[in-house]
C-alpha cells in the first residue's frame, strides 16, 4: 500500500465516522410550544374564586407544581433542540473540512511530476494530509464531546423533574426481601439448569407484558430481542445464563447465553460485541459461534491431553453503538456505561463457580473491546486469565500493565484488511489509548507490537498433524467458523489457557 493509499484508507474510516444523509436537526426533539401550551391549559385549571378551602388550597399548590413543571420542560427541550443542531452542525463542519484536506491531498499529489523524488514527495503530502485529518477528527471530537457534557446535565435536570413528578411513597426507595433485584438474574446459585429454568420462565413473562405494548417501533424492537433470544436457545447444550427486565421497555433486553455449564467447567470463555450487535441482531449468531469456539477448542483439548470441560458465553448485556456511521462511536460513552455491567457479570460468574481451578478467557470485538478495556482497568482483570481483543479502534491503554493484564496473558488479533485499521490508528486522537496495531522499534532490536499480536493468515498451527487453518479478512471473519479460521484456532488456546499452542504474529513475520 502506498502511502497515498493509507491516506485515503484513513479519509474513509474517518468519513465513516460522521456518517450518511443529512444530520437530524434539533426540531423534532423540540416539543417546547407543545409543552408551553399544555403548561398555559394547567393554568388555567386553577381552583378559582368559585372553590375555596384547604383542599383546594392542596390542589391550588399541586396545581402550580404542574404548570412549573411544563414550563421548565419547554424550556428544557428548547436547549435540547439547540443541542442537537449545534451537533449536526459540528458534523456537516467535520464533513467539509475533510473534504478540503482529501482536495488539498488529491490536488496537491497530482502537480507532483513524474521523477526519482515523486514517492518522497507523495509521502511528505500524505503525511501532512494525514495530519490536517487528524485535526479535524480531534475538532470534531472536541465539539462533540463538548456537547455530550451538555446533554448529560440536561438528563440529570429531566430526570429530576420526574423524581419530582413520581415520588416513591414512604417506606418505598428500595424494594424488599425478594424484590430487590427480582428484574434481573441471580446467579448466586452456581447451579445452570435452575438458573436457565428460572429466566426462561421470566423470559416468558417479558413476551407477554410486552405483547400488550402499543403497535410500534419498541413493540417491534422488545419482541424481535425476545425471539433472537429463544432461536440463540435452540443452539444444542445452550442455556440463558443471565436476563434483564429494562426498567424503560424502550431500552434493549440484556442477555447473556452460555454452552456448557460456565459454573463447572474447568475453561470458560465470554464474548462481547461491538457495534450494532444489539440481542435481537447478535444473540443467536454468537451462540453459535460460541458453539463453534467450544468444538475447536475441545478438539485442540483432545490433541494435547487437556480437559474438554468448557462452556462459551455469549454476553450482551450492554448498548452498543447502533452503527459504524452513529455519531456514538465516536466517544467512549457508551463503552463507559456498558463496563461497569461487563464487569460486574464476570464477577458474578467467579463468584458463583464450583471449581476453584477454572480460567476464564475475555474475548471482545470491536467497540467491545473498548468497553472491555475500560472493564479490564476497573477491576475486571481479577476475574480473567487470559484476553483477546479483535477488529479493536483501541482500548484506552497504552501497555498491558494499564490494562491490569501482561504481555503474557493479552492478545490483539488484527486482519490485515480490516477497515477499522486506520480508525485504531487514530485512538490516541480519541483519548481511547495507543493504536492497538502500534509498532514500537527501539534502536537495533527487532520491532515489535506494543500489544502482543496472534495471527490471523492463513497456515500451520504447532499442533502435529491438525489441520491448516484458513485466513480471516475484514472486520467480522475472527470468531465465524471457529474449526477453520485460524483466528479461531488461536482464541481456543487462549479459552484452554494454553498461549504456548497459539501462533503469534511479529511485524516481520
């Protein structure tokens, strides 16, 4: 690849990033007019001089609450509108000025003429243009990030508007005995048959309460979570590990399956998705996937006189980005929400085992693997051996020490052709750490990745006589189709805690 094609290469993923069509503009989230006008009828349902005494004293009073309450919320949602086209401004911004630096690049690389110094030169303008990219990505980034602040403190004053609205009656802030925690699985039991039985009953429940929702887009999107779940079940020894009832029936259903019982098992893996892998989209591909990753991996068992007791968990139990062009991929918001669950939920998983010897291998793909980073610094590392990090933009570290793991017990796995590539190379941009794929080269010893890196071409494995296992291209091949991938292979000796039978990849290999 020249280097003008790594500028172009790295144009595309950044233009990705600020996504297709016209951004949406703040009015229809500007319901202020609305809102006013509702406040004016509350007023105006005053008690009067026709009623008079101390209940309509109390109503007077509760009266005026309401109308108070209209009003801060127009005016809250006029902020909200004005937010949201300051946004889509920075974006149609962002969108132009990477236009004018892709024009610089082009023009300028087309009056280079023809000669010995024209590569030379060609590098020097795809350097610079590499950097006006990156200035733009980081203005674009800043603004962006300047107004999530803003939204957050507009979230906190709606949401104290209905605390408002809603008090809990006394005796009522927290839920008691065995309805504290009731909308979301226990696995304190360690046992997988009662702990499938009792969420797949609870599963039940879900269908039919949200059957009962209005026709629309949550009715839709709820039902489509709940069947993605059941076909994810009809993959052979899969069970529901762990559900969640949202308390907002707009907001995805939290899932997690296993194959294998993940509280006996002596090796137990657990996967997260990245962008777009919401349950009703993700759940069922990945339990068979994760049924592939648990066939290998017992194969590989076999060969090498290891235990074949294994169980592969499928996690998503967190919102990812809706996609690669949502303005959310470009901050680490949502991988901050969803870390705390992630880690939280391996916690649970060790505490909860039967076996004292078991390993638990965290495995993570794409925008996962930036929720898993900032888990993996949070604490998660107490409960993992190994982790493998896939198709990653970074994960806010820029050694594994930062990461609470070791050189020897955490990969990355990076397709030569993934597009999300050029987007790793940008993380220090984003605040998201060292480009996962960063070569380090000190003086005269042999380069090498600042992350150590397993392979993912074609070939060998060191396991005598094992099959040659294939290549994976893209962003998506590294966990599909375990038993021929070498990506597969490798993330079976990692789920095995055998790093020894991995293939490695150098800088020069």
């Amino acid at each position: 690849m020249s280097a003008l094609d790594g500028f172009y290469a790295a144009w595309n993923s950044a233009r990705e990033t600020f996504g297709v069509g016209t951004p949406a503009g703040g009015a229809r989230f500007d319901a202020s007019a609305t809102l006013r006008q509702l406040g004016a009828q509350v007023a105006a349902a005053a008690p009067g001089s026709h009623w008079s005494g101390s209940a309509a004293t109390a109503y007077d009073r509760r009266n005026t609450e309401h109308r108070m309450v209209f009003d801060r919320l127009a005016e809250l949602d006029r902020q909200l509108g004005a937010h949201v086209d300051r946004a889509a401004g920075a974006v149609a911004n962002g969108r132009h000025n990477l236009d004018g630096v892709r024009q610089w690049v082009t023009d300028a690389a087309a009056s280079v003429p023809p000669g010995r110094q024209r590569e030379t030169v060609l590098t020097q303008i795809a350097s610079r243009g590499l950097e006006q990219l990156s200035g733009v990505v980081r203005s674009a980034n800043a603004e962006l990030n300047t107004i999530a602040e803003s939204l957050k403190g507009l979230k906190s004053e709606y949401d104290a508007l209905t605390s408002k609205e809603s008090p809990a009656p006394p005796g009522e802030d927290e839920p008691a005995g065995d309805e504290a925690g009731a909308d979301k699985t226990d696995m304190s039991s360690g046992d997988i048959e009662a702990i499938d039985r009792a969420n797949r009953e609870r599963l039940a429940e879900m269908l039919h309460e949200y059957q009962q929702l209005p026709d629309g887009q949550v009715k839709t999107d709820r039902l489509a979570d709940i069947a993605a779940i059941q076909d994810a079940l009809k993959v052979p020894d899969s069970h529901l590990v762990y559900l969640e009832k949202p308390d907002d029936p707009s907001q995805m259903i939290p899932a997690a399956t296993s194959v294998g019982d993940p509280f006996t098992a002596d090796h137990v893996s657990v996967s997260v998705p990245g962008v777009s892998s919401t349950t009703r989209g993700a759940i069922e591909g990945m339990t068979r996937e994760a049924a592939d990753l648990r066939q290998e991996a017992a194969a590989v068992a076999a060969r090498v006189g290891e235990s074949t007791n294994l169980a592969t968990v499928a996690w998503v139990g967190y919102q990812p980005p809706p996609s690669l062009t949502s303005a959310e991929v470009l901050t680490d918001d949502l991988a901050q929400a969803g870390a705390p669950k992630l880690t939280s939920f391996l916690q649970n998983l060790d505490s909860a085992s039967h076996n004292p010897d078991q390993t638990t291998a965290l495995f993570a793909h794409s925008y996962g693997s930036l929720t898993s980073g900032i888990a993996l610094q949070d604490g998660a590392s107490a409960y993992v051996e190994n982790a493998v990090m896939y198709g990653s933009p970074g994960f806010q570290a820029s050694s594994t020490a930062d990461l609470g793991m070791r050189d020897d017990n955490f990969w990355v796995m990076s397709a030569p052709d993934d597009p999300i590539n050029p987007v790793g190379a940008l993380a220090p941009l984003h605040g998201w750490g060292s480009n996962p794929n960063d070569v380090i080269n000190e003086g005269d010893a042999t380069p090498r990745y600042r992350f150590p890196h397993l392979e993912t071409e074609a070939g060998s494995t060191p396991i005598p006589d094992y099959e040659y296992k294939t290549e994976a291209k893209g962003h998506s091949d590294y966990p599909r189709d375990a038993g021929e991938r070498m990506t597969g292979y490798n993330l079976a000796t990692i789920l095995l805690d055998r790093p020894d039978l991995a293939v490695t990849e150098t800088p020069i290999s």
